[in-house]
C-alpha cells in the first residue's frame, strides 16, 4: 500500500493449497496485476490497522520480520487465508452478522458497483479481469431491489408516475 498516492498495488497471489501450504506466485493473468486506488475509509482502517502493527513490531523487537506485507502475524509473518477467514468468522458472529463467506464479498462489491453505474471496462479492471463480459457473468448478481429501480425506470418510461394505479 502506498499511502501517499492512495493506492493499493496487488502484484502477486496466495493460495492455500489443502489449507495447510501456503503458494505465494504471479496472479494469473497480466490484468491481475493491478494499482487501485484507496477508498478512503480503506485508507484510514489500514493507517490505523498500521500503527497497531507498529507497536506489536516494537514489542517483539528483533523476533519481529518485516515482510512488506498488510496483514501479519505478531511477528510479522503474512497472514494465510485461513487465518484471514478464521477472524472474518470470528468477528461475524461477535457482531451477530450471518456467516459469509469472504470470497462472497467480492461478488457484493461488483455487484455493487455495477449497479450503481460503473462501467463495464472499470468493474473488469477493479476485478483484475481483461474480459468485462467474464466479470458481469460471473460477478454480478442484482437483487431484487435492484431490479426494482429497472421497474421504477420503466414505469416513468411508460408515463406513469410512481405509486400511480392504471
């Protein structure tokens, strides 16, 4: 992450291979690897998630490994995704949300975006894809609220205003 120009650079992957090993290689494809940009209370959880880090560096002193990696271990080995989706969990039932999965939220977040008017091009980028059709098939998943603005939309079209009875 760089702070100062607001961007997160995803470079590589890790994959957990029978949740036990972790593969650490280049992401599979050129449009993989990518530079976003930083959403702002994105930006401030991870300065904050920094400092946090800062001091367990500190304590631990020399047993403490720089890694250039996020998310870390109190000494200061990168986190695997079992230990990312462990602590997901955990915090899903203390705060009493419904279990979901974090591979999930990937498609919530371009669903999201998609149907709030980002175009094809730019939700394919966000995702690391080349192809904008892959991501809409595969990614996106409109609710039925969000058809509902369809409806909405049509109804206008047809001349009738909301609420309106025929």
């Amino acid at each position: 992450m760089d702070f100062d120009a607001e961007t997160l650079v995803i470079a590589n992957t890790r994959t957990m291979i029978d949740n036990a090993r972790v593969l650490e290689k280049d992401t599979k494809t050129e449009a993989g690897e990518r530079t976003l940009p930083l959403p702002l209370p994105v930006k401030q959880a991870m300065l904050a998630h920094q400092v946090t880090q800062e001091v367990e560096q500190m304590s631990m002193g020399a047993l403490h490994q720089r890694s250039g990696y996020m998310f870390v271990d109190h000494l200061g080995q990168p986190l695997t995704t079992r230990h990312l989706r462990e602590a997901a969990y955990s915090l899903q039932r203390k705060v009493e949300l419904r279990k979901v999965r974090l591979y999930n939220t990937r498609h919530s977040c371009l669903t999201y975006l998609a149907v709030n008017g980002v175009p094809d091009v730019v939700l394919a980028a966000w995702a690391g894809h080349a192809n904008a059709n892959f991501t809409k098939r595969v990614y996106v998943r409109p609710s039925p609220e969000d058809l509902r603005v369809a409806s909405d939309h049509l109804t206008s079209l047809l001349g009738f205003s909301e609420g309106e009875a025929a």
